[in-house]
C-alpha cells in the first residue's frame, strides 16, 4: 500500500514540519516532506504556500465558512469583546 507524503515548495516549512509530525504519530509510519517533484508512487498531500489573512477570510466568506468577524481597527476590538461578553451571559 503506497504511504502518504506532504509535498511543498518549501520543506522547511515550521507548520509542514509539525503536520508531518502529527500525521507520522496518527498513522503509526513517518510520513515524509518532499519537493512536488519527489512524489513518485506514493499518496500526495499538497501544502501550498501560505495566503494573507484577507484573501483567507474572503474564501472563507464565500464558502460558509463560520469565522471570526474581520476586525480592521483597534476601536473597533471593544465593541467586538463586549458583544462576546454579552453573548455568554
């Protein structure tokens, strides 16, 4: 059966790192991080350069993602923090 690797552009990548970490303990076998052109016969996981936060939550939007509203100024983390607060109440 053929194993699962990540591949990226970056190998030296912190978060591609601990995902292969947590992916070797959860699948009992080390799960490898190659450059695309080292797939050869075994399962692909792409990991893709990372995006802003702003085409993030713009995909996530458009998606139905539930997420965190955007918040594009300090002031307006108050009014953000006393609606959570009223909310658990």
């Amino acid at each position: 059966m053929p194993k699962i690797v990540l591949s990226s552009p970056n190998i030296k990548s912190r978060a591609l790192k601990e995902l292969a970490n947590e992916l070797s303990s959860r699948l009992g076998y080390r799960v490898y991080r190659v450059t695309p052109d080292r797939v050869r016969r075994r399962i692909n996981v792409g990991f893709h350069r990372g995006l802003d936060k702003i085409t993030q939550l713009r995909a996530f939007v458009e998606k139905g993602v539930h997420c965190p509203a955007l918040l594009l100024s300090s002031g307006m983390l108050g009014v953000c923090l006393a609606g959570l607060l009223s909310s658990g109440n």
